[in-house]
C-alpha cells in the first residue's frame, strides 16, 4: 500500500503539478498585490472616493457589508486571468499550432452505399467496384481529399 503511494507521489505529473500550484500561489501573491497597491486606488481615485476603495462598506440594520474587499479580489482575479490567457495560453497555443502537422486524410476511409447494389464504396468513387455502375462522388469527400472535379 505505501509503495503505490510513493509511485504515486514520484511521478512526474504530481510534482509538476506541486511546483504548478506553488508558483501559481506565489504569482497570485503578486497579482493581489499589486492590485492593492496600484489599481485599487486608481480606480478609487477616478471614482472620488478617498483612494483606496478595500475597506469599503455599508450598513443594512446593522449587519456590514464589506463590497471593497470583493471589488479587490475581483479586480485581482481579473488581472490574473488576463496575464495569464495572454502571456501563457496565447503563446502555447500558437506554439502548438506551428508544431502540429496536418493529418493526412485517407480518401478510402470515409465509405458510403452503393445505390445499385448498396455495398460499401470511398465515398469520393466515381464507379462502384462491386457492380461497376457509375455513381456521383460524395462532393464533400473530394474537396477534403483535394481531389480535382471530375465530370
């Protein structure tokens, strides 16, 4: 039992993922951060109150709304979602796509019936080979194996 934890923890996945979450931590630190620091009271500025909105609050009967802490991690969540979809998806993305190759379509694998003898044909035959009538290729099979049109 405890040798199938240790595999389970020596992997390579779970320690990336550990490094993932505590640079992710430590980057959220960051982010909250310099939301508290620059953006909050940007924005309290432009807004009119005193400059630093975090503390905001109102009252209803009594019980306290604290609306500036959740206008602060909003913000946070913002700015950590933006950095990160364009500073990590964005380039990984694009760097995917330029090593992926295009799979090559196999024009034999898409099949299709017969209308004489309705046995399975490629769908870009021209000419059945069972009973040898001619049939209409399956357009959309001959543009996506690039064949030209015949007539």
């Amino acid at each position: 039992m405890l040798n199938g934890f240790k595999d389970f923890i020596l992997r390579g996945n779970v320690i990336s993922m550990a490094i993932g979450l505590a640079v992710g931590a430590a980057f959220t630190a960051v982010v909250t951060g310099f939301s508290t620091a620059f953006i909050t009271p940007l924005i309290g500025l432009a807004t009119g109150s005193v400059g630093d909105f975090s503390t905001a609050e109102f009252a209803v009967e009594g019980a306290i709304f604290p609306y500036g802490k959740f206008l602060v991690a909003a913000i946070a969540f913002i700015i950590t979602a933006a950095v990160l979809y364009f500073c990590v998806v964005v380039p990984m993305t694009k760097v995917q796509n330029r090593f992926t190759k295009e799979e090559k379509v196999d024009i034999k694998a898409a099949l299709r019936d017969c209308p004489r003898c309705f046995s399975a044909i490629p769908a870009v035959a021209s000419r059945c080979a069972h009973c040898t009538s001619e049939v209409e290729p399956d357009p959309e099979a001959v543009s996506l194996a690039k064949l030209p049109v015949q007539r």
